[in-house]
C-alpha cells in the first residue's frame, strides 16, 4: 500500500451550520477505521487540512470533501505519495484560531501571517501545521512504577 498525503485549502461556506468540535470527532472516528491520519487548521472562515493513509481512503476522503457543503473554492495544494507520516499521532488533531501563538508560527515560514493557497510553497505550510499541532499533541498517559 502506498502512503499518500493529501494538502487541501477550503473556504467554509457560511451559509451552512458548522460544528467544528462535533466534526473534527467524527473524522477521529473514521480515520481510525480507515487507519487516516492528519490535522486541520480552521480559523473560523476557512480550512487547511492534512491528510495521510493510503492512496484509495485518501482519495475517498477527497471525494466527499469534494461533495460536502460546507466547504467552498476547494484547491487543492498537493497529493502524492510519501515515505512517512508527518502526523501519525493524530487521527484527526485540531487547531482553531489564529492566536498570537498561529501568528508567530506562520511568520517564521511566510511573509505574512495570511495564508494564500495559490503562492505558499507547502513544505513550508506543513511544517508550520507540524508547529501548530504540537499545540494540540494527544495526551499520553504516562505510568510511574
């Protein structure tokens, strides 16, 4: 099976009801069963998304983003194979907002703190995503004996 990572950019379309929370627990759900991995950044007016998992579950996953309306001017930024996951710890791991500490992550890998889907070179948006999912990295649970 080829891993495949798929980078998206969305527009959230406004006219549709939108629970992030009750979303992003969905995706977790089904991610773990199609064994999809990646994280979403969504600032409340648009999304950009990392997926990972094999080629035909990616695709799928693609098809009904595709088809979802909620989403709005999909572009898509890059899909291809690669060798590893960058977020094998997150079935679906989650940063909203653009606090000060987005900013500061943005501004180290962009001119500004503004992404535009059709300039930004995406190995610098992922590793800024990577930054930004520390932020959100999964609790483990740790036992002392």
């Amino acid at each position: 099976m080829n891993l495949t990572r798929l980078v998206y950019y969305s527009q959230r379309n406004p006219s549709e009801h939108m629970d992030v929370t009750a979303l992003v627990e969905t995706c977790k759900r089904t991610n773990a069963r199609t064994n999809l991995t990646g994280f979403l950044h969504y600032n409340g007016d648009h999304f950009i998304q990392v997926v990972e998992g094999g080629r035909l579950e990616v695709s799928a996953l693609l098809l009904r983003i595709m088809r979802d309306p909620r989403h709005s001017n999909i572009i898509i930024m890059s899909f291809g194979d690669v060798r590893e996951r960058m977020f094998p710890d997150h079935p679906m791991g989650l940063h909203q907002g653009m606090t000060a500490q987005t900013r500061k992550a943005f501004l180290r890998y962009f001119s500004t703190a503004q992404v535009n889907p059709e300039t930004v070179n995406v190995d610098n948006l992922l590793d800024a995503l990577q930054d930004l999912s520390l932020e959100a990295a999964p609790t483990k649970l740790t036992i002392s004996v």
